[in-house]
C-alpha cells in the first residue's frame, strides 16, 4: 500500500502531526510506503498511484491559510513576545494552492487534518473542512471522519496531541485493510 500525506505548516505543530501520524500508519501496516512531504516540496504528482492521499494544514482566520495569513505568520514568528519559529520550508504556497492544481483521482482514497486553537470549533473553525471539500470535489473517497488536532496558546501542540495523530494513522491503515478475512 502507498501513503501519502502533505502537510503545510508555519511553525512545525502540523508536522508534528503528520510525522505522528506517518508512524501511526506504518506500525499498523507493515509493508505500506508512507510518504510524508512539505506542500512547497509535493509537486503536482505527488498523489499519482497512491492508494491514500492525507491533507492537513493549519487552521488560518476559520480556515484554509491565504498567502495574507502566511505573511501574518511570519510577523508572529519576528515577535519577540510570542515563542513561535517560522519553519524553513513554510515560505511558498499552502494546502489551499496545491489542492487546486490536484489531478482528478480514480479511486484513491482521502482523508484531511488539521491543527488549530483549543476553542470550540465553531469559534476556532477548522481548516480541515475545506480539506475534505477539495478532495471529495478531486475524486478521493473519504476513509476516516476529518480531524484536528490542537495547539496550544504559545504554538506548540498540546500534550496528548501527538498520540492522538498515531492513532488516527493507525486508524486509517486499519479502515485500508479493511475486516481481516
Ligand atoms: C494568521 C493566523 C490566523 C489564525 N487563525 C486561527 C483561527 O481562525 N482558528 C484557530 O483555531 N487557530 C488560528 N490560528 C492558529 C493556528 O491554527 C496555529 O498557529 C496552527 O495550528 C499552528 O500550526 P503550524 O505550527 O503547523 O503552523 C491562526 C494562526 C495564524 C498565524
């Protein structure tokens, strides 16, 4: 089985969460290629002849990052006050650009996370919704519910969030698999 999951993140929490969840998948799965890669670095045919292709981004202003909510971001980043580190491969695109260049899939399977604030979600959004929308409109078929997974005021995730996206990959290789015969 091939895995593939692209990831966008300012400041490391959503790939955090997609290494986390790399690990989930591959110890549920022996045999799987998991493939986990930056969305600057993806390219366009990342997702050709993978069974499962798995998008996750933060959550920006309720939703998917714009090239406005980047740049806001690396001015968080140059703020003394706050603790955050821009990661090196932030500056380019998001999620929201590379989706829209994603071929049409026949027959693979999708799934969408997200990272965002420990509010509720109809005060926080969730930057996954949009994830799920743009890959069910590219063909992917949804293998498990969306989820996010949460960071703390300061940026980090918060504690628990990590085994929680093992988990979650652990889940995904499992609905793969399918009932064992
Ligand atoms: C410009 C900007 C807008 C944000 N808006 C929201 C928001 O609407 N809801 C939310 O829950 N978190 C919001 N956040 C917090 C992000 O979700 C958080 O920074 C992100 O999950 C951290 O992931 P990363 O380290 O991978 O970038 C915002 C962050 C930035 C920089």
């Amino acid at each position: 089985m091939k895995a593939v999951i692209v990831y966008e993140s300012m400041f490391g929490a959503t790939r955090e969460v997609a290494q986390a969840l790399a690990d989930g998948l591959r110890s549920a799965a022996s045999g799987t290629t998991v493939t986990v890669i930056n969305v600057n670095q993806a390219g366009e045919s990342i997702a050709a002849g993978a069974d499962v292709l798995i998008v996750g981004g933060p959550t920006h202003i309720h939703g998917m990052s714009r090239p406005e909510s980047r740049a806001e971001a690396v001015t968080w980043a140059d703020d003394s006050d706050r603790t955050l580190t821009l990661e090196p491969e932030a500056p380019g695109i998001g999620v929201r650009e590379w989706l829209e260049s994603l071929a049409e899939s026949t027959g693979a399977r999708g799934a969408a996370f997200d990272t965002r604030a420990d509010f509720p979600r109809i005060l926080s959004g969730a930057a996954s919704n949009a994830i799920h929308k743009a890959l069910s409109k590219h063909g992917y078929t949804e293998v498990v519910p969306s989820e996010s997974f949460l960071v703390t005021k300061d940026g980090p995730l918060e504690e628990g969030e990590r085994a929680r996206a093992q988990a979650w990959g652990q889940r995904i290789a499992s609905s793969l698999m399918g009932p064992p015969d």
